[in-house]
C-alpha cells in the first residue's frame, strides 16, 4: 500500500494525520470470517505512527468493528465478521492516524506483517 505523505519535513517534531487507510474485499468473501480477526500493518523505516492515536470502522453485513491499536511502528486492526459477511462486500477503513519522518524517504509503502483475516 504506497502513501502520498505531503507536509511531512525531518525534524519537525509535530505529527501529520495520514488519510484514511481503505481495504475492500475484490469478491465476497475475501476478507476471512471470524471473531477478533486482525491485520497488522508496519510503518516502513524512517516513519513513526504516534501512539493511541486512530479509529476505524467496517461496513458489511455480518461485519463488527473492534478495534485500531497504534503504536510508533504498527496499526493493529480488529473486527469480527460472522458468515452473513460473505454476502456482500466488506469494507474496511482506518482513519486518524498521524505520522512523522525520523529520516529522509523516498516513498512510504505500508506494508502488511501480520494478521488472520
């Protein structure tokens, strides 16, 4: 997932709030059924999340959001989507999440490390 990150400068101190992070499932069914399942994206080096910032959501029937934990370096996403969420498609959105570079970037691709949906 490549971010366009504008504003963000080396040294500044102060966080820029990302736009949101949107998942959607290409065909029913995609995103695993199940209680508490999670996906966990990494910041790639030179980029720090602020911690216990973030909120997200998740439509679709059968779909409950759960929760978004941040820390400097991951988003931990949780939702529950029960087997009525394989009749249509699920969308995902994170939202609120702020940033800033610790070192000089070319391009900020967040990448997937972990999860079970």
């Amino acid at each position: 997932m490549l971010l366009l990150l504008p504003g963000l400068c080396i040294g500044n101190l102060s966080y820029v709030t990302l736009g949101n992070i949107v998942i959607t499932e290409n065909n029913n069914g995609d995103i695993s059924n199940g209680a508490n399942e999670t996906i966990t994206l990494t910041a790639p080096a030179g980029i720090e999340f602020q911690a216990g910032t973030g909120s997200g959501s998740v439509s679709g029937t059968g779909a409950t959001f759960g929760s978004v934990v941040v820390t400097n370096s991951t988003i931990t996403f949780t939702a529950s989507l029960s087997g009525g969420s394989n009749s249509n498609i699920n969308t995902i959105t994170i939202n609120g999440i702020n940033v800033r570079a610790t070192s000089l970037v070319s391009s900020v691709t967040l990448t997937r490390t972990g999860g079970t949906m």
